[in-house]
C-alpha cells in the first residue's frame, strides 16, 4: 500500500496583493476582472482593494466610480469600493462596476525584488 503525500501547494513567489497591485499597473480593470486573473473569489478582492487604497507610501488606488446604466447616476462621492446594489435615484439595479487602477506615489521609488539579482 502506497503512503499518501501530503498535499502542497504551488510555490508562490508573489503575494495576491502583489500580483493585484501588478495587474492594476498595466491598467484599469473591475473587481471580477482582478478575480479572474488573480485566480481568487471577487469578495476578496475588495478585501485586498481596500489595503491597497491604505498603503500610500508606494502607490495610489484610482477610483473610476460606478455608473447606473439606466439613468447614468455616478457614484461619486461612495466611499466603498464595492459595487453599489441600486441606484439611489432611477432605484435601478444595472450598475456598471467601478474601475481600479494604481498610478506611484511621486516622491517614492519602485521597490526592488529581493529575489532578482
């Protein structure tokens, strides 16, 4: 009888923020794009979205607001980075998700990969 192994997951030589923060520097893209790509569910990428927007020192989070496709409301001033459920004036539920991008912090300079050479 043959001993099981024990499971293992794939080596990771990036974090999920860091591959986020990655995909956010090549463009905009909504939350369920970012879940796609990064190959994890979209409610952790608000999670994630959330302590990007915090950590200032390297980088910005760009909101693009959300949208109401039946009347054309933005969500300008939510504070969420979560999409909104319904439209505060048509009460129509067709919302076009926000947008993230990052854009540097100007006075700071690109960290260096420790594992590069």
């Amino acid at each position: 009888m043959k001993a099981k192994r024990p499971f293992v997951p794939p080596e990771r030589r990036e974090t999920v923020r860091h591959r986020l923060v990655d995909l956010l520097s090549d463009g905009s893209a909504d939350a369920r794009e970012l879940s796609a790509a990064a190959g994890i569910p979209e409610r952790e990428v608000y999670d994630h979205l959330e302590q990007i927007r915090h950590n200032r020192h390297e980088y910005t989070l760009v909101v693009t607001p959300a949208a109401c496709r039946g009347c054309g409301f933005v969500f300008g001033k939510r504070e969420r980075v979560t999409k909104p459920g319904k439209c505060p004036v048509c009460r129509g539920e067709h919302i076009i998700p926000p947008k993230f991008a990052i854009e540097p912090t100007p006075h700071h300079r690109p960290r260096k990969d420790h594992h590069e050479g």
